[in-house]
C-alpha cells in the first residue's frame, strides 16, 4: 500500500490521527517504534496508544469542566481514542478511567485491522519528505529529536514526568481503608481511601524527605518537572502541608470508622475491569524502588501492599510550538510537516488524542484542496491549538493542560459561579456552528472496533 500520509508515533495522538485519516479514505503509515526491538524508558507493552503513568482520562464532567468538554466534542467527531475508552472504562466517580488492557487492545486492534493503515513496527531517524505527522511523544528517539532540532535552529525543551505504583487490591487492608468518593460525589463509591493521623502524616512526610531518590546524570540535573506530575517526594519538599493540601487532601471524606475527616488520606483509583489492581492518585515518584516499598507500607493500610508496579522516572521533551509552528500545525520550515500530541507541548492523554485528531483533519482539508478548517477558539479543542500555536509565550512556553483560562474571556458581568456553566454553553454553540451534529463516518464505525468481538 503506497501512503499519502506518513504518521511518527503509535501513541494517543498518532494512533487518533491515523484513524481519522484512514477512516476518510487516505492511505496511512504509522511508524511505531516499540516491536520492532525498541523500547522506551516509560512503556511496558507493545500496544498501540499505551497508557503510562495514569488509567484515568480525568473528569468527564461536560458542564463544568474543560476536560470534560473537550471529551464531549472529541465525541462528537468520531474519536476513536474515546470510543476505545468509553467501551473499557472502569468506576472512578465523575472521571473517566478505564482498563488499561482492553482500551489498548481495542486501539490496537482497530488499527491493525483498518484497510487503509500499514502499520510498521520501525523506528524513524530522519524527517519524512512527503506530507507527515510527528507525534511521537515525550520520549521522542535522540537521532528524530536531533533531526527536529537541525531543522528548525531551537534546541528542544524537556522535562521529568513520574509515574505513580500500582497496588493489588487483595493486599489493601480495607479494615483500615474504605470506599468513598469526596464528597460522595458519583453514583457509586469509587475510590479507596487510607487514612492518618497527624502523627502517621508527619513520620510520612519525613520519610519522604529522606528517602534514596534516582540519581540524575549531568545533563539532565536542570530539567523542569510539569506542576501536572509533580513527583510526591518533590511535594513534599515544598513545606510539611503540601501533600495536605493536594493528593493527601481529606476534605470531603468522611472516615465510617471515626466520623470525621482524617488528618490526610492517600486515595486510590481502581486501574481495571476486574478491580484487582488499584492506581495511588498523585503519587508520581522518583524514590528508588527499595524505598518506594518501605515507605509507601508506613500509609495506613497500605503496610501490606504488594505492587503490581512501583513508580518511575523518565525525560519528557517537547518543541517550541508557539514558534514553530502554524496554526494548523505545520512545522513554518517545512510545511510538508504537521506536529501532534505532547511533542507540541499539550499535557496529558486527551488533549494529545485531540491534537491528534485535529492534525488528521488539517490534512484531510489540504489534501482535498480545501481551506483548513480551524475549531473556534471558544471551544475546547480550539482553546487547546491557540494556546500550542501562538496563545502561549514562545520563550516561557511549558506543557499545558486544556484549561478554562486557555479560552477566550467571558464578555460582561458574570457571577463566578456561573463562569463554568457559561464557557461550557458557549463552547457548545460555537462548536455546534463549526461542526454540526452529524453521524460521521468514524463516529459510526468506532464503536464495534472498539469492542471485545
């Protein structure tokens, strides 16, 4: 099969971008190094689109969030990263989280399989002559990063993202532990919560201060961490009510065992279909793996827990988007070329399948001859690619999840409570003039690629 676009990259961004353009009639390579005897310092698998560090997609809430909003308009134009994932999902409250296996498995499948996508298991040293997509991610191969950087003149911008321990469920002590979501938010209780006391907390805090963390090599001692993943050790460095007042936050939780709120809580988030394993929330680390054990088992009900996985540490870069490219995406030296994913500089695994999606359609509007067309700044996927390419400062730009405070301002006087609701019901008729409700042809065939037949 002879391609018209080549795609760099089997991750979220890659894999939606390769669907988008399949499922529109253009031939499609997606180079994807992992099987073909590489292998990145984060990934455990094979599978195409691999969740890393977390299960979950965030809120799901399309009202009031904009995470949430941009999981509604990806919907809405047949993303095939969503259907994978609203096929898997797993409780987790107003969030969407899903089995890793099965959602990975789905997009796998749905690629192979896909006539119009050759899927190579090949790595890519060199920038591609013909119409192209980069997405290959935060761990983007030295000699196509080199590439990246000889062809534009900037050197490429990195950061540490961490990676959080997963727990066997059967090794939880839930006497000690319980279920409930904050604020019994959600139809079910969906996280597991352990708490402490203030002394249990300030031994813990300790701990993590003096805990063997990874060493760094030379080059990489000056690299940035992103706020998003902040490594719990790293919190814990910046005062001894940090973790308090972030993932050890006890508002909301009212302990069945004492009445009240504890004193802080590590909470847990279910990682699959089975509940058998258990994902800690926001405990991205950089511990050595002996500490990671005897640390983590100081946390109340944890002082058994045996890991599925411990948490990890690897270099994550990404490009000078707002400089470098155009704002659909292509690289301004060589236009053949689109950007896509976290290489860009988006943060997390929905906004990378929706930079994905977007460079796919940019291309589907070029190469018929068309105008790209580009989603309103009002919305989210249109907040996102303004801010990658041109909202944000070229010299200061780092990683950004999608926001409200990436989207245009409100015009007039509006209470603050009301501003969620208002961004949310503006975004839906700019999208909805952009794009109108349609069947299209990937929304229609998603959803059976995406299943367990």
């Amino acid at each position: 099969m002879t391609h018209q676009v080549h795609i760099i990259g089997g991750g979220l961004a890659g894999s939606e971008a390769a669907w988008q353009l399949a499922q529109a009639g253009i031939r499609v390579r997606l180079s994807e190094m992992r099987g073909s005897g590489q292998q990145t310092a984060a990934h455990q698998t094979n599978d195409l689109a691999e969740l890393v560090c977390s299960n979950s997609f965030r809120s799901d809430d399309a009202d009031r969030n904009a995470v949430g909003l941009l999981h509604q308009e990806l919907r809405r134009l047949g993303s095939l990263i969503l259907t994978a994932a609203d096929a898997h999902r797993v409780p987790a409250g107003s969030a969407l989280a899903v089995d890793r296996d099965g959602y990975t498995a789905a997009v796998t499948r749905a690629i192979s399989d896909h006539p119009n996508i050759d899927l190579a298991r090949e790595r890519v040293d060199t920038l591609p002559d013909g119409p192209a997509i980069i997405a290959t991610g935060p761990l983007t191969g030295t000699a196509l990063a080199a590439a990246i950087a000889q062809e534009t003149g900037e050197e490429a911008l990195a950061f540490f993202d961490a990676l959080a321990p997963i727990v066997h469920h059967e090794t939880i002590d839930m006497d000690i532990a319980w279920m409930a979501s904050r604020w019994d938010k959600g139809d079910t209780k969906d996280y597991i919560n352990c708490p402490m006391d203030k002394d249990q907390y300030l031994a813990f805090h300790a701990a993590l201060l003096s805990g063997e963390k990874t060493s760094f090599k030379e080059w990489e001692a000056n690299t940035p961490y992103f706020d998003g993943c902040m490594p719990v050790e790293v919190m814990a460095e910046r005062g001894v009510d940090t973790l308090r007042h972030g993932p050890m936050k006890p508002v909301g939780l009212d302990n069945p065992k004492t009445g009240r709120w504890p004193y802080a809580v590590v909470q847990l988030r279910q990682d699959n279909a089975l509940g058998t394993l258990w994902n800690m929330v926001g405990f991205q680390t950089k511990l050595k793996h002996a500490e990671q054990v005897r640390i983590f088992r100081m946390i109340p009900g944890l002082e058994n827990a045996q890991f599925a996985r411990l948490g990890g540490l690897h270099r994550n870069t990404f490009i000078k988007s707002p400089k470098l490219l155009d704002p659909s995406l292509r690289l301004k030296t060589r236009p053949s070329i689109r950007f896509a994913g976290q290489i860009t500089g988006c943060e997390g695994y929905i906004e990378s399948a929706a930079i994905g999606l977007l460079a796919a359609r940019f291309w589907i509007d070029e190469l018929s001859g068309a105008p790209c067309s580009l989603p309103p700044a009002e919305t989210a996927l249109g907040a996102l690619l303004n801010h990658i390419t041109g909202g944000a400062e070229a010299d200061s730009f780092q990683p950004m999840n999608v926001n409200f405070g990436l989207f245009p301002p409100l015009t007039g006087t509006t209470r603050k409570s009301d501003r969620k609701q208002l961004y949310t019901d503006r975004a839906r008729a700019a999208f909805q003039d952009w794009h109108p409700d349609q069947l299209s042809a990937s929304a229609s065939l998603a959803p059976s690629l995406a299943s367990d037949g």
